[in-house]
C-alpha cells in the first residue's frame, strides 16, 4: 500500500514547490463548508494550476486507492466540501480566471475557481449579463455552482446554473480529462456528457472550464413589496403578474407573517413599509431595459391585483435605496439565524398546490411533538421552492424535526433538496425524494464513472 508520505512525495515533485500542504500549513477553511457540521483536516491539501496538473493529481489518487475531496469556495451547505477522516484535499483555488467572453456567440469561457461575482462583472463590463445570482456570489466559484447546480434569486427567469451551461471539461476520478466545450445551443449530437458533472456535487468528475452563457444586460430593475391575506392569494398573484408582465418577472420572493416580523423586528435598518400585520407578504422584482415603462407596467399589474383583491397594500420602490431595503428583509434570514440558534436550515420544493397542505402537516405534527417551536418560512415560490427556517431551542430536537419535514416533503411529491444539494447532510433522507430504482441507477453511474469509489465518497448517493 502506498503511504500518505510518499504520495505527499510525488505530488510535490510533479506539481513543485508550496503546492501541496500538510500539517499547520493547511488553513481553516479547508475544514469544512459553510454548514460548519463535522469539521475536519484532511491531511494534505493539493493545489493544482492547471487541467493537466490535476489529472496528474488524479492518476496517482486514483492508482493509490487514496479519497479525495474537492473543494471550491468553501460556501456549499450540504457538508460536501467538507473532509472526512483520511480524504485528500484538491483545492480547486489556483484555476480561476475568465478566459474569453464572447460576444457574438454571447458565451464566457472561465475557469472553475472563478468567483460567480467576478463573472458577474466581467459580463456588465462587456455589456452582457451572467443570471446566477446568490448570497455568496463574492465567495462561491463557478465550478462550485455547476456542481451543485445552484439556484439562486432569478430561476424563475433564466432557470438553474444548468440552464446556463452550454459545455465544460471536466476530469474523471481516474485522471481522464474529458473536454466537452460545447458553445451552441443546439448540439444533439450523442449524449449531452456535461448534464453528468451539473448537480452531481463533484461525485462524478472535477469541473475545469466551462462555457456558460450570457444575457443581454437589462440595467432597469423595479422592485414591490406586496401585502396579501395568504397563500392562495400568492398563487393567484404570481399568475397574474406573470400573465402581465410580458416575461419580465425575474424574482417572486413569498415570506409568511412569522418570517418577516421575525426580521423587521430584529434586523436593523429593516422596516415593513405597512402599518398593519399581514398573513403573507411577496416581494417582487422585474428586470427590464426602460425604467419608466417597466415601473409603469408593474404598477398597472399591481392595480389590477388590488382591484381583484388578491393584494391588500403595496409598496412600489422608488429608488436603489427603497429596492435595497426590500431585499434586506428577505435577506435578513442571515441576521436572523445566529439568534435562532441552535436552527435547522430546511431548503425543499414541492408542487405549488402541495404547500400548504405540506405547511399544515408540519406546523400540527411541531405542535403536537415540541413544547415551543419557531418555524419561520419564505421562498421562492415560483420555481417551488420552500425554506423553513425551525428552531425549538434544544440541539437533542435536531433528528426529529428534520424526520417531520423529511417525511413530510416526500409524502407530498417534493424534493429534499431544491437548491443546497444532497452532500453529506441529506443523504439519509434521499430515499424520500427518489425511488429505489432511481438510486440504485445513481450507484451504477457512480461505479462505471468512479470504479474505487476515490472521488467525493460517501456522498449524495446512499450506500
Ligand atoms: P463548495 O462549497 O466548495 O463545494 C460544493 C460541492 O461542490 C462539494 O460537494 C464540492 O466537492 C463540489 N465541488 C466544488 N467545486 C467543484 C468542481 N470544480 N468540480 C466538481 N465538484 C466541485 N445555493 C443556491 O443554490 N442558492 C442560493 O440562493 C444560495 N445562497 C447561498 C447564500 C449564502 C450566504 C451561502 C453561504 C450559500 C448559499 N448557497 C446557495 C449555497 C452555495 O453558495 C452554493 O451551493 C454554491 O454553488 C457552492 O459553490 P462553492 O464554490 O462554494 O462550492
């Protein structure tokens, strides 16, 4: 069996000096992801530069039998970034940069330790616009979010980080780098091998490159707060505005009443525009090119939904300021989480004419099981997204809350994970979202892709 040491040894010779590091040298943030569960050192860090360096990398892993981990920006919330006992670290770190942006086919090639808000900048420089957006753009890589195939606050325009990769090169557990660096949209030309990396959560591949697509830049945003008496009036808003707002719709952002006071009465700076307490509130946003006509039209829509009495009051930002404030109260979940503290964080989707039936089932099943409760939802409805934010003050409640809520998700069509991912948290409860004959096809892709099991193991795919 080949030692820790001399595979240590040979990485250091064929990658050169300060790239691999072991002991005191390996920082914190190689410990674990932002979930900050089951922290952990591996015990050397690689940091390649290049495809080829890494496929190196990988041969020698893959010819030792040694685990490894990948890790990008380090802000996943599934535990799968984060180590486990005797795993190698690859640090995807030194492979970032924007290799070209393409106007005419409107593509960026970028490498994958790209941060999300550099290419974000890079498209506004170029006059295009790159869609992904999230919490920690600043931090989060481009490899990173096609791995977990992230969401973010404008799915339900431009759709997941899936709907934006056009192609991307990737290298295998065994160190086959396999290119497939598609720029068109149209290409049937044999198995789209890309869909095998995205959402896969580095089980299957490391991604390298990508060729994603850009936008045309839309510099006017218009933002809403509304005021609703409750969930069907949401469902009843969101098809309307998206019957009168000719596609221009990019963000639908739901918060039920617990949520938004929870925020408006904790988080500084955050105020509800409305005197009085509401049932629900929805925060809207829409993206366009002609500020004046973009306001003029979602406030007609608006109109129209106070006229109908789907809405009760609204609130039309009338500048950067006013839309910012807006966002900070669906933002607040992150001043609002260290004080719920010890919280579960719960991100599932489900149909839309599933919710509340599902909200009901959870709220009587908390009640019944638990002394005192928190359970502080919002989402984005639109792409059926539901995050719950529960808390009842005892860490030992933890398993049991998320049985309910696992439970619960499964028996009404949902998923377990919309966006965050399966990793290493959620995996115990995959079997609610996916059928057996799912899983076990999972296991075969793993096996053919990954023959050892050396490649992110015990992750996302149950054993
Ligand atoms: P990491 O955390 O480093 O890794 C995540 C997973 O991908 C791990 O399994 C890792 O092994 C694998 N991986 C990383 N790089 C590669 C690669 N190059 N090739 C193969 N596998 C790789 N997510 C959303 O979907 N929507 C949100 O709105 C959202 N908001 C967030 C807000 C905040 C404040 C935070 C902290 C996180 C949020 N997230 C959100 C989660 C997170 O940002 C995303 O999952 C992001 O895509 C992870 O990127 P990363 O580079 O940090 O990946």
């Amino acid at each position: 069996m080949t030692t820790t040491t001399a595979i240590v040894t040979e990485l250091e010779q064929a990658l050169g000096p300060g790239r691999v590091l072991t002991g005191d040298a390996i920082g914190a943030k190689h410990h674990v992801d932002f979930s900050g569960e089951h922290a952990c050192a591996p015990w050397a860090v690689v940091r390649p530069d290049s495809t080829e360096e890494l496929a190196t990398v990988m041969k020698r892993c893959h010819a030792a039998g040694q685990h490894v981990v990948i890790q990008g920006g380090m802000t996943g919330l599934a535990g799968g970034a984060t180590p486990q006992p005797g795993e190698l670290a690859v640090s995807m770190e030194r492979m970032s940069g924007i290799e070209e942006i393409d106007s005419a086919s409107m593509t960026a090639t970028v490498l994958a330790a790209t941060p999300l808000q550099t290419l974000q900048e890079a498209a506004a420089a170029a006059g295009f616009l790159f869609p992904l957006d999230l919490g920690a753009r600043g931090s989060c890589t481009i490899g990173g979010n096609i791995a977990t195939n992230a969401g973010g606050n404008q799915v339900i325009r431009f759709g997941m980080m899936r709907n934006l990769v056009l192609g991307l090169e990737a290298v295998l557990a065994d160190g086959t780098v396999v290119s497939s660096m598609n720029r068109m949209l149209k290409n049937n030309a044999g198995y789209d091998l890309k869909q095998l990396f995205i959402g896969t959560e580095g089980t299957l591949g490391i991604v390298t490159r990508a060729v994603l697509r850009l936008y045309p830049k839309l510099p006017s945003k218009t933002a809403a707060l509304c005021a609703l008496g409750g969930f069907a009036e949401a469902v009843q808003l969101l098809q309307a505005l998206q019957a009168r707002l000719a596609g221009s719709l990019s963000a639908f952002e739901a918060m039920w009443e617990s949520y938004f006071h929870c925020v408006v009465d904790n988080v500084e700076g955050t105020r509800s525009p409305f005197d009085e307490r509401h049932p629900m509130y929805v925060l809207i946003e829409t993206e366009g090119t002609d500020e004046a006509a973009d306001r003029e039209r979602l406030e007609a829509a608006l109109e129209f939904a106070l006229d109908e009495g789907i809405i009760v009051d609204a609130a039309v930002a009338h500048s950067e300021r006013e839309r910012e404030s807006f966002w900070a109260i669906r933002d607040g979940i992150a001043e609002i989480t260290p004080l719920l503290q010890p919280m579960l964080a719960f991100d599932v989707s489900m149909p839309i004419g599933q919710m509340p039936s599902f909200l009901a089932r959870v709220d009587r099943e908390f009640a019944a099981g638990f002394d005192r409760v928190q359970n502080h939802v919002f989402g984005h409805i639109g792409d059926n997204n539901l995050h719950l934010a529960v808390t009842t003050g005892r860490e030992a409640d933890i398993r049991r809350l998320s049985d309910i809520v696992y439970t619960a998700t499964g028996a009404h069509q949902g998923s377990v994970s919309a966006e965050h991912g399966i990793g290493t948290l959620r995996r115990g409860y995959l079997h609610h979202s996916r059928t057996r004959e799912e899983i076990e096809l999972m296991r075969r892709l793993k096996t053919a892709l990954d023959p050892k099991g050396i490649l992110n193991p015990n992750r996302v795919v149950p054993d």
